[in-house]
C-alpha cells in the first residue's frame, strides 16, 4: 500500500510536471495509492502518522529535508508496533532548497531517476536521531533523520529563514545565512556529555551532530557519518578566533573542516546538552527551542528507506556512480 506525501510550496517551479509523470507512472504500474498535501507547517507529521496506523508499507515524500523530517516523526509516533513500523518503507523526490539527505543518496531534482530508484530499490534499515528536552517539566521528542545542530549552526537557518522571500528556496541562502549569523552569534556556556563522558564545559559556538554527512545546502561538517551505522559523528567548536572563523568557512564543502585543529569532533550513541539558557536548535533544517538541557538519543535502524539496490553500506550512492 503506497501512500504520497505532497507539500506543495516546496520547490515550485516544474511541479505540475513532476505530478503529471508520477501519476502516469503509477497508472503503467497499476500502482494503487492514496496521496495527501500538506496544507500547514508539521501537517506531515499528522499525515504520515495516519497512513502508518491504516497500514500503509510505503511512503514517498515529494518535498524537502523539512518535509521528510515531519514525515519520520509521523512515522515515529504512529501507534503501531515497533515490527510494523520498522517496515514502513519511506523514499525521496527531492524539492527542497537544501536536499542535505538527498545528496547522500545520490538523489538530485531529476525526478525520474528518483522515481525509478523507489520504485526498483531495496529495503535499508536506517539510523534516526531522536531530541528529548522538557517543558514544564512534561518530557517531549523530536525525530530527524539528517541532523541536529545548535549555536551558529541553528542561527544559520534562522537567518536563511529571514532570505528566503529575497532570494527565494536555493541552497545559496544557506550559505548567505551562515554569513549572517556569524556576525551576530555569541557562544553561550554549555556542558557536552558523550555516552557518559564529558567532552567540554566551556563555551560553545557551533555545534552539528550528523547522522548524515551533509547539511546546509550541501556543507559537510560531520564527513564521516553514515545513517546506517548506529552512531552519530558530531563536531563542535568553543569559542573561535576572528582568523579562525575565516580558515574554516572555506572547508566547509570540502569535507576537510574537521582536520582544522580548532574544530572538535566525537562520536557517540547519546549525547548530553547542559544549559540553564535559551536554546535555539535545528532538527533537519526545522528551528526548535528549549530552555534547558536535552538529550540526543541513536535509534539504531529504527526505519527503512528504499536506497538503489547496488548501495552498499559505509558508502554513499556517489561512490557507484
């Protein structure tokens, strides 16, 4: 049972023709489906979450990384056993402004290729991180399946947020983003804790902590991490230098930001985050805020995607092509 997942407002331009071959495709499969759109910020969630519960198998999502973010958590919340929910296949037609989890997979806006890769890939078993934080002393979750950051990182968005009417949805706003907020953001005293053991207690400026390598519209903070791998690679940085912050910006998309030697990484399976301030962070491109410590929990192959059937894991779809 196929059901889709359209928000509409996400990559506008071709989408008429991007439905009008989905659904002919479809047709020649003589593929049933039932398909929803999103008409309102976390509509996903609730759309996804009612699908499962009614026993759909298979998700695709024609959106962006905000997009299928909501889509996993609906699928996170559907009340269903664990053994169905792990089952539930989800798959990707990328039409966001990042794309940060599409790009591991090799997926671009060639909206037929992605299609003919859900509709002929395998079944893999992916990682999906999990924020729990508490509000008036009520314990909350929040699911993402590219990554959460905080400091700079969260700000970034905020400020892409703020140029999307001016430049409208394109990674470029990312980077814009980035620009500002490092003007403006001040690094706040925060305690990091990796599974038991403290990694700093000082100020914190950036941090990102990866299930997939990419974010931001394609910057690769955490280079090494795999969403199949049952870990998160994370890098944070305390207070920077002005020099610094100018050395590290270009290594960015290189994947070499981690070799600077002020730039600190860890992995860990859960990941602790003491602050008695206001925090602002971003799950999959999605601002959260909290007052407070949280927690980052891996849940390890907690759903399923359908990748192409030569991925082979520790390797990203580029390494076949």
């Amino acid at each position: 049972m196929l059901g889709i997942i359209i928000n509409p407002k996400s990559g506008k331009r071709y989408f008429r023709a991007q439905r009008l071959y989905l659904w002919k495709l479809l047709k020649k499969r003589h593929q049933p489906f039932t398909y929803r759109v999103t008409k309102y910020a976390n509509h996903a969630i609730e759309l996804a979450r009612e699908l499962v519960e009614k026993g759909y198998d298979q998700i695709l999502v024609l959106g962006g990384d905000g997009t299928l973010s909501e889509v996993v958590n609906g699928i996170m919340r559907a009340e269903v056993p664990e053994e169905q929910r792990k089952k539930v296949q989800f798959g990707l037609m990328p039409r966001g402004t990042g794309n940060d989890w599409a790009r591991f997979w090799g997926l671009n806006k060639d909206f037929k290729r992605s299609l003919d890769l859900f509709f002929n890939g395998k079944a893999q078993p992916m990682d999906v991180g999990c924020v729990t934080y508490w509000r008036n002393g009520v314990e909350h979750h929040r699911y993402f399946i590219n990554s959460v950051g905080f400091g700079v990182d969260a700000v970034t968005c905020v400020e892409a947020l703020k140029l999307k009417p001016y430049i409208g949805s394109h990674h470029v706003n990312y980077l814009f983003g980035l620009i500002m907020a490092l003007r403006t953001h001040k690094s706040m005293h925060t305690q990091l804790v990796a599974d038991g053991r403290e990694v700093t207690n000082s100020k914190m400026f950036t941090m990102n902590i990866g299930n997939g390598p990419y974010s931001g519209g394609g910057m690769r903070q955490n280079p090494e991490a795999d969403p199949r791998d049952g870990i998160f690679h994370s890098m944070f940085v305390d207070k920077p230098t002005f020099k610094q912050v100018i050395k590290a910006v270009p290594n960015l998309f290189s994947g070499k930001l981690h070799l600077l030697p002020f730039i600190h990484t860890f992995t860990a399976k859960k990941i602790e985050i003491n602050t008695n301030k206001h925090l602002v962070f971003e799950t999959d491109g999605i601002l959260m805020d909290i007052m407070g410590p949280c927690e980052v929990h891996c849940l390890h192959h907690a759903l399923c995607m359908t990748v192409p059937s030569y991925c082979e894991e520790g390797k990203e779809i580029h390494d076949f092509q």
